[in-house]
C-alpha cells in the first residue's frame, strides 16, 4: 500500500490548478444513464471514485472510453439494471443510479450502501421521494428493488436538505409524467451544474441552487456533452495548504461564488485572498487567528473542508470551537491530529481546539476522504516527517495531490510499501 512522506515547514508558493469537481462528474456520469446514445463529458478527474462509476457503467451494459479526461459514455444497451454490492460499497455515490435507471427503464436493484466512516448516512429520503413519485419499492438480501412504470410528479418535502437526495429526484423527475417539485432542497454548486446538464439534453428545470426545485417532466432526453466545473472542495484545500505554511498560491479554478463561507473563514483567520484572472491568491497570515466554524449545507460552510480547516485552527493563537452539524462522527482526522502535537478536545458533535505552537511529524493514518486531507496539511506545517499511511482514501477524491503540492514546492513524495 502507498504512503505519503512529508518533511513539513516549507513555505508554498506559485499557482495550481484545480481539477474537475469529483462531486459534480459522479452525478453527470450517472445522468448519462436517462438518455440512449452517445454522451461526451470532458474534465474528468482522474480519481478511483470516477474507476468506480466506470465500472458500474459498464457492469449495467453501457460502453465507456476515456482519454485523459474526456469520457465518452454510449448508454443506447442498458442490460443490467443492478448495481451491486461490491461497488456501492467503494463509493456511496452510486446510489445515484436509482434515479435513472428507474425512470428510463421502469426497474433498479441497488444495494444498499451500509454506513461509512463519517457516519450512517441512510438513503431513506432518496427512497421516500421516489415513493412519493408513485414507485414501489422493496428491501431484498440487503438489495432496494425499486419499480414504476413511469414516475408521476410530486411534491417532495424533503425532511433535511440532501445533496445526493435531491440529484436523485431531480435526475428521476426529469423523465417523469407531471411536475414536481423539491422542497428543503440542497442548493450545492454541483446540483445547479447538474440541473444545467439535464436541461441540456432537454430537460425541464427551475430554481436549482435555492431551496425549491421545481422539475417539469419531459418524454425522453437527448445525450449531453458536458465540462465539468473545477472542484470546490480540492480548491479550498489548496487555500488551506497556503494559509498553513504562510505561503503565496494562486489557485487556478478556484471561484469565489462556491468558496464564500471558507474565504469569511480564511480571512477571519488572517489570510489575504484576492480575486486574480482564473482563480484566487492566497497568502497566508504569520499568526493565525483561531475562529470558530460550525458547518451547514452550502451556502453555509461546507462539511466537506472541516477537517482540513481543523488542520490550520490546530496552530491558532486562541481557541476554536467546531462544530459538525451535517454528518455524525465525522472527527476521526481527530486522534491523528493529536498524535502530531494539536490540543483537541471533543464534545458530541463539537471540537474544541487549542491552538499549539507547533505541529510536529508522526505516522499517522488516513480514515476516510478528507481526514487524509487535514494530515497532509498538518504534515506540510509540522517539524520534521509526517507519514501517511492507508492513502486511498486520498485517491478517492484528489487527483495527484502530491505532485500538484511538489509544484508548489513541497517537499512530499507517494512511496510504494
Ligand atoms: C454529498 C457529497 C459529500 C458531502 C455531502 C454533504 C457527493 C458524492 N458527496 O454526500 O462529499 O460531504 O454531500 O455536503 O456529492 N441523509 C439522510 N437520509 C438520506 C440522505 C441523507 O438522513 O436519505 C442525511 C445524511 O446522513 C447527512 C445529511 O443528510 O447527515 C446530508 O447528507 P447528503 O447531503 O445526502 O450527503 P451525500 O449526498 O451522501
């Protein structure tokens, strides 16, 4: 298994640029399942979660080619309408097959994802919204069957905004008979690109990015061609990366309108951040400020840069209260992050972290995504080495982090164990 090697302490500076956003190529992957033919989506990342959808695509029968980042995916022969364990089990996201294949073909079998280390994450709002579209669904050998001859249009009220939940209805309503309509959805940079690729292939839909969605269905959808937008979550991380070791990035594809709760933060902090052409410039304070952050569904500040914002407030001059309101038990960057020297206490869903002056290297071991995340910050500001060990859950989601970081002059290397 590969490891990550960190000799801390270097300043960061220069411009990286961000890739396609993980998030938004998995449910536009998956949306090329609602319409036959040949579907053309370009800045791709290269990532083991996007192998995974490859897989699944393939596994339900259609063709997929890549080249760099460009995928092409011809879905005119669904033959399977499974999407099995063993993959949904890799990558959560694959639920998001439910939608389309149930409204295109009348029929899902997918298995259900269990927990995962951040928490339980059920799909219960997922099903119960397909239910509400008039589909039937059933629990076998740990598989959701799932079977409509066409979905109707309904009013959904989901009970908490979902990211997942609402790409699902959306993807399903699309084909739907009728109107329906979201309400309590996520509003997620990635569900407005989503609903812009499906009314590119023709489908019928309003209010994305707020918190009511309204989906008027359409009879058939024609095949997208897509760019998908620059990552968010790999953007911010780079900000973090900056504003740890005092350094001077640009970050190429970094925008400000997804990133606005991180960059109160950031400069809360004492970073500067300014808007250049393509991107933004972050400069990292010499003190750093502790602040608190308690995370929300977007516009509030994202789950998903918690641990990595945990990192930074581990070498603030005060204390900083963090609190995690979207997932359950996602502090398990926790314990690692004390091993290097950080004061972190925790109280059900709060972290309280007492700046220290210094990080200093250990083995560590990454948990899940973004946890790995957070240790290679706290690696690139601690005293001598940091090992990272079970780092494909880094693969998951950043595409060559490492290599992007040595640009910026990091001294980090992947080593084969
Ligand atoms: C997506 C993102 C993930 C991010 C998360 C929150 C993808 C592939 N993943 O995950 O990176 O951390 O949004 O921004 O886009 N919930 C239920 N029942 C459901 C669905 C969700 O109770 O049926 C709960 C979850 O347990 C969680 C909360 O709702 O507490 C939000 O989850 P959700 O927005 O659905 O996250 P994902 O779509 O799985």
């Amino acid at each position: 298994m590969d490891k990550i090697v960190i000799h801390g302490g270097r300043r960061l500076s220069g411009e990286v640029k961000v890739s396609g956003a993980k998030n938004s190529a998995l449910p536009l992957l998956f949306a090329t399942l609602l319409a036959p033919g040949v579907h053309r989506i370009a800045n791709v990342p290269d990532l083991r979660d996007i192998a995974t959808v490859e897989k699944l695509l393939t596994v339900l029968g259609a063709q997929v080619t890549r080249k760099n980042g460009n995928f092409v995916v011809d879905s005119g022969a669904i033959e399977s309408v499974e999407a099995p364990y063993d993959l949904v089990r890799t990558m959560r996201a694959s639920v998001l097959v439910l939608g389309p294949l149930l409204a295109r073909l009348g029929h899902a079998r997918v298995s259900l994802p269990g927990g995962c280390a951040i928490g339980a994450r059920p799909i219960n709002l997922h099903l119960k919204g397909l239910e509400a579209m008039g589909a039937k669904i059933t629990l076998d050998h740990g598989y959701v069957e799932a079977r409509a001859k066409r979905l109707r249009g309904a009013r959904i009220l989901f009970d908490m905004p979902t990211v997942g939940g609402t790409e699902n209805l959306m993807m399903a309503a699309s084909l739907a008979q009728g109107t329906t309509v979201l309400e309590n959805a996520a509003c997620e940079p990635e569900i407005v690109e989503l609903a812009e690729a499906l009314n590119k292939m023709g489908a019928r839909i309003e209010g994305a990015g707020t918190d009511s969605v309204t989906i008027e269905g359409v009879d058939e959808l024609t095949p997208l061609v897509h760019a998908v937008m620059p990552d968010r979550i790999e953007a911010g991380t780079f900000m973090v990366a900056a504003a740890i070791t005092q350094g001077d990035v640009l970050v190429t594809g970094a925008m400000s309108s997804h990133l606005e709760a991180l960059i109160f933060k950031l400069r809360e902090a004492g970073a500067e951040i300014s808007e250049e052409t393509g991107g933004l410039r972050v400069k990292g304070p010499r003190k750093i400020t502790s602040v608190d952050i308690k995370t929300r569904p977007h516009p509030g500040f994202p789950t998903d840069m918690q641990a990595q914002f945990m990192a930074l407030m581990a070498l603030g001059t005060g204390t900083s209260v963090i609190t995690e309101n979207v997932f359950e038990n996602r502090f398990m960057h926790v314990c690692e992050l004390q091993r290097m020297g950080a004061n972190i206490s925790i109280e059900g869903h709060t972290a309280t972290v007492k700046g220290v002056k210094g990080l200093l290297g250990a083995p560590v071991m990454a948990t899940d995504l973004r946890a790995s995340a957070s240790l290679i910050l706290a690696g690139l500001a601690a005293d001598n080495t940091t090992e990272i060990s079970r780092i494909y859950h880094l693969d998951r989601g950043y595409e060559r982090i490492e290599e992007k970081l040595k640009s910026l002059g990091a001294d980090i290397e992947r080593v084969k164990e």
